[in-house]
C-alpha cells in the first residue's frame, strides 16, 4: 500500500463510516442521506427493511431514529478492498439503547459496504447490515435528565 493515492482513498473511506455514525447520532438525516450516492441502498435484513436511494434512505433513517428512546453507536473500521474507483469493506458496530416502547436493545453487528468513488468523494452506494448478537435484556441506565432526546 505505497501508492498515496490508495492511502488518501482509504482514509476517505474509513472517515465516511465515522461521518455517517455521527450524522447519525446527531439526527442529521440530510446529511445521512448525501454520504451515499444517488441510487445507493441501505439493507436491514434483520428487520427486512431495504431503502434504495438518498430519498427512501433518509426517511428510513429518520423512521428507524425516531423508535429509539436513546442509541448510542459505536463504529470500528474493518477491511477495505480497493478496486479502482469502487471499493467493498465492513465496518465492526456496537449499538445499544431503549426503544420508546420500553425494549432494550445491545447489539454487536457488521456492516457489509461497497463504495463508489463520485465527483464529490467517495460515497457508499450500498449498506447492508448483519446483526451478530443482540441482547434484549433491560439496560439498568438512563440518559441524564439533561439529555436530549427527541
């Protein structure tokens, strides 16, 4: 990996998955949806959800955000294989909060991506999430009172 170009390629890569967390837990549904290009998708088998395009993908974010009492979401880079201007890698996720109808949730999953290299930067042009454990049992904690939680 001397080329600088495939270095600078996969940084831009790693800092998307971190961007899209973030947007993610800050409620930024526009600007989750413009990390993924124009006819990317965003599959949650476990869920048997699928969301093709910026559109379907912002609302189904903003949907499945807006079940959640609190989440938190912790995002660890995995492998990422270049392959001109397309790339697949995975992404290692941690997720845990309370659903507004009272369900907790803890998770351990993978994110299987392809990335597509557009005018604008590289771009996920698909996500497909795979749940490897969950555990459903009561989380003790609670946010701060002074926490936001719309």
């Amino acid at each position: 990996m001397s080329d600088m170009r495939e270095i600078a390629d996969r940084i831009e890569i790693e800092a998307l998955g971190a961007e899209l967390a973030d947007a993610v837990m800050m409620r930024d549904f526009d600007r989750v949806a413009s990390l993924f290009t124009q006819e990317g998708v965003m599959r949650w088998p476990h869920i048997d959800k699928e969301f093709i395009g910026r559109e379907q993908i912002r609302a189904g974010v903003e949907w499945g955000q807006g079940l959640w009492e609190f989440f938190v979401q912790h995002v660890h880079p995995g492998v990422i294989r270049m392959d001109g201007d397309t790339a697949t890698g995975r992404a290692y996720i941690q997720e845990f909060g309370r659903m507004r109808d009272g369900a907790s949730h803890l998770n351990y999953a993978l994110y299987h991506d392809c990335y597509q290299r557009t005018p604008d930067g590289w771009k996920f042009s698909e996500r497909v999430y795979e749940v490897r454990y969950l555990d459903s049992t009561p989380l003790a904690g609670s946010p701060p009172p002074s926490a936001d939680r719309t």
